[in-house]
C-alpha cells in the first residue's frame, strides 16, 4: 500500500465533508478499501489513521477555534491608548 496515498486521502477528508463521511461510515476494511478505491486513492485502513491524526496535528486553525482561543478586550469604536509606566522607589 502507499503512505503517500494514505497521506494525500487524509488532506482530502479534511476539506471533503462528503469524503469524510463515506470514510466514516465504512465499518470493515473492506468497505474502507471500496471506498478509497472509487476515490482513486492507494492506502490500508492503519496507514490512513496514522496519516489522518499527522494531519490533524498539522492542520491550520479555523477561524472559529481562533475565535475560541484568543482573547481580550474589544470596544468597538473606541480607541484607548494604553501604557506600561515602571515606577521606582528611590
């Protein structure tokens, strides 16, 4: 089988709602393979899942989980400068 396939399907199924689930619903390696066949894609079942959670480790961020994961202050239509000042006892 090829890693490389295995690899290009996993880039598929994270941009292909469709692919993601006709892969989701295949229950045995064989309904995998069928699968993956009529996608034109070469890969085993355990070399696609080693290649699918690779890619979901390296996958860019939406922009709802950024939305979820930033923070801070916004005022909109408000401008506030905002300083550090260090001060000493001397």
């Amino acid at each position: 089988m090829s890693m490389d396939g295995a690899k290009a399907l996993a880039a598929k199924v994270l941009t292909d709602k469709e692919l993601a689930k006709q892969v989701g619903e295949a229950k045995t390696e064989a309904e995998f393979d069928a699968v993956v066949a009529k996608m034109g894609y070469t890969c085993s079942a355990e070399e696609f899942e080693a290649a699918f959670e690779e890619a979901q480790k390296n996958a860019p961020l939406t922009d709802d989980q950024l939305d979820q994961a930033s923070g801070g202050l916004s005022i909109v239509g408000v401008d506030y400068a905002f300083t550090a000042v260090q001060t000493t006892k001397m």
